[in-house]
C-alpha cells in the first residue's frame, strides 16, 4: 500500500458453503485495516526453510481463496488467514494452510493483462472466527458509479520500491469508471470493461505486494463486497497521477468463479 508522504440481496451465494454465510458487517479491530482484515490472505512461497509473503488474497467460502493470475507460478505456496502483522510467528486467531489445487483462469493473458484471476481451493476448510471470515462477492455485472469509496488492503510496499508493510494496511481508493480510465493520457486501451480503476490521484495506491488482493466497496446497507483483485499499476511509480490502480472486475467472473468451486 503506497502513500505519498515524507518518506438488500447484493451478495453472491457461494455454492460449496451454504452453512457460512459472507461477512455482512463492519469490523472493530485494532488495526491499520480498521474493519476489513477479516477476508485478507497473506500468499507466501516457500524459499529455502523459510516462507515470504508475494500476494493478497481473500477468502471468499471455508474453502475457497480468489488472487491474482499473475502471482501463481511454479513455487510451493502457502496461504497464512487471519494475519494482522507478517512478522509475528505466532498470532493469535491466523492459521497458515496448503492448497490442494490453484486454479488460474483459461484465458489469462500476461502479455496483455487480461483475466487476471485465480482460485485457490484449501487442504482444508478453515473454521470462521472473528478473524477470518469470508468476504461476499457483487453480484455478476454489478458496476461501481464513478467515485463510488473503495478500500484496497494489503501489506504491499509501504512507497515506490520502499519496503513491504508488516502491518496490514488499507486505503481509501475512489472508483475511476471506465470511460475516464480508458482516455488516452489515463490507461487508454489496456484497461478493459473487465478491469476497475480506482485511485489516480498521485497520492495514494496500491503497489508491489498488494496483487491479489481485494478491493471492498460499501453497500448502502453497511455490508461490503470484494469487487476487485488488485492486478496492475504504473512501472512509472506506485503513486502516478492518472494511472490508478487496476483490478480485475469481480462480477465478469461471478459464473467462472461458482463453476470452478462446484466442479472442484
């Protein structure tokens, strides 16, 4: 998470889970993520002996984690719920699981950044708690208004090419819709109506560590829903005036997402 400074019946029913239902209320928790930490996966791959934190992630059913196409490669992973601070070895209320299966989208295109999604389905459901509850999902189609208030969570780099947070970090992040976004002095052509823009204001963004991970929006009701992965941002810098940070578009993949979870 980079900042400038001196230095009713929204929500998706996810089929495997019918006796969790997804987060519907605003958290009270100490944090820097002040009430959307619940959901947030921390996703490491193993080097040496040691595990380090790559990607966000969130859990969507006991089972079942949404990220990033783009932060799934050959490595062996391991997906740590219920974290607040990366550097504590023992915190209370988080477990660190194996997948049993990482499932990237068909089309993913990393030359083009296009499907930028992947489910991981875990060696084990997980038991909801306080601290590690499932998000909800928009319902498919669902689209932001222009300026709609969106967080971003994550321990990515704190500034362009500073260090990764280890405290769990959250952002006020404003939708940018599509027909801004897609001018040419902002994405112009890169982004897709798959894609969300929120940000592009030079001061606040996501960054490097913060992939995968969601982008809750605010329901009129007080719930939130994930509707956005964190995929993209500017090589010119984490924080670059109109170029926001990109995130695949959740409810485009409402359909892939539940066929995915009820073949698996």
């Amino acid at each position: 998470m980079s900042v400038r400074t001196a230095g009713p019946g929204r929500h998706v029913p996810l089929l495997l889970d019918s006796k969790f239902e997804c987060f519907h209320q605003i958290m009270t928790r100490v944090c820097l993520c002040l009430f959307l930490c619940s959901p947030q996966a921390s996703l490491q791959y193993l080097s040496g002996s040691s595990f380090y934190h790559t990607c966000g992630g969130t859990l969507i059913s006991s089972q079942w984690v949404i990220t990033a196409a783009h932060c799934i490669g050959s490595r062996t992973y391991r997906v740590y719920l219920g974290k607040h601070d990366l550097t504590a070895a023992n915190e209370g209320g988080s477990i660190a699981l194996s997948p049993e299966k990482i499932i990237v989208h068909p089309n993913w295109d990393s030359y083009n950044i296009r499907n930028d999604i992947a489910l991981i389905k875990l060696a084990s459901p997980v038991t909801i708690s306080a601290s590690i509850t499932p998000a909800c999902l928009p319902n498919a189609g669902d689209i932001l208004p222009h300026q709609a208030p969106c967080y971003v969570t994550g321990w990515g780099r704190l500034w362009t090419g500073g260090p990764i947070a280890d405290i769990l970090q959250q952002a006020l992040l404003p939708v940018v819709d599509y027909a801004t976004c897609s001018r040419s002095d902002w994405w112009g052509t890169l982004v897709t109506t798959s894609m969300i823009c929120a940000g592009g204001d030079g001061e606040v963004a996501s960054c490097n560590g913060d992939s995968g991970g969601p982008l809750n929006c605010r329901n009129p009701d007080g719930s939130w829903d994930v509707h956005g992965v964190v995929s993209f941002g500017s090589s010119a810098g984490c924080n670059y005036p109109k170029k926001p940070s990109v995130f695949t578009r959740v409810s485009d993949y409402i359909s892939w997402i539940n066929t995915v979870m009820t073949s698996n």
